[in-house]
C-alpha cells in the first residue's frame, strides 16, 4: 500500500511539473493570447474605396492619395478597375474624388 501511495504522489508531481512546463511554453510562444479590438475614434468608412484599396500616401498638407483596384489570386474577380482618388483630410465631408487618368498610361 505504502508503495501505491508514493508512486500516484511522484506521478502527481511529475504530471504537475510537465502541465507548469505546458502553459508556459504556451506563455512564452503566445499561442493563447487574447486579441484586444482597437477602436480608433476617427476612424471612418470611405464609400467607392471597398476593391483593392491598399495603398494611401498623406502629404503634410492633408491631402491623400488612395490607389485601388488591386486583386489577389484566388480571390473572387471584381470589375472594378485600377483607380486613383484624392481625398482632403482636412474636410469634415471626408469624400474621395476620383483623380482621372489617360487611357495611354
């Protein structure tokens, strides 16, 4: 019986150390973080801008330059095309104008 007793508690400390072992590799690598949102107060949808909008150059004075129409392999064509658009950030409106373009470019 005495030998029963001592072999559970060394099997109860081994399993403990291997599981204290466990969560902190699992600390360390980050494998069970929790994302946090991070809600921007200013932060506003565009309309026209929804396909491919993945590039945004801001000059000092305020003015944004925006180029969308990028597509991805795999994922569903769109027919939107390649456009640039202009957009004053320091206007309460918030409205992209569309810059036009030469079809020789």
């Amino acid at each position: 019986m005495g030998k029963l007793v001592f072999i559970s508690i060394v099997i109860a400390a081994l399993s403990a150390l291997i599981g204290e072992r466990f969560v902190n590799l699992r600390r360390i690598t980050l494998a069970s973080r929790e994302l946090v949102q991070n809600h921007l107060p200013n932060c506003v949808t565009l309309k026209n801008l929804d396909y491919g909008s993945e590039d945004i150059t801001i000059l000092g004075n305020g003015l944004a330059f925006i180029s969308t129409g990028l597509k991805y392999p795999g994922f569903p064509p769109s027919d939107a095309t390649s456009k640039i658009f202009a957009l004053d950030m320091k206007d309460p409106r918030m409205k992209p104008m569309e810059l036009r373009m030469s079809k020789k470019l």
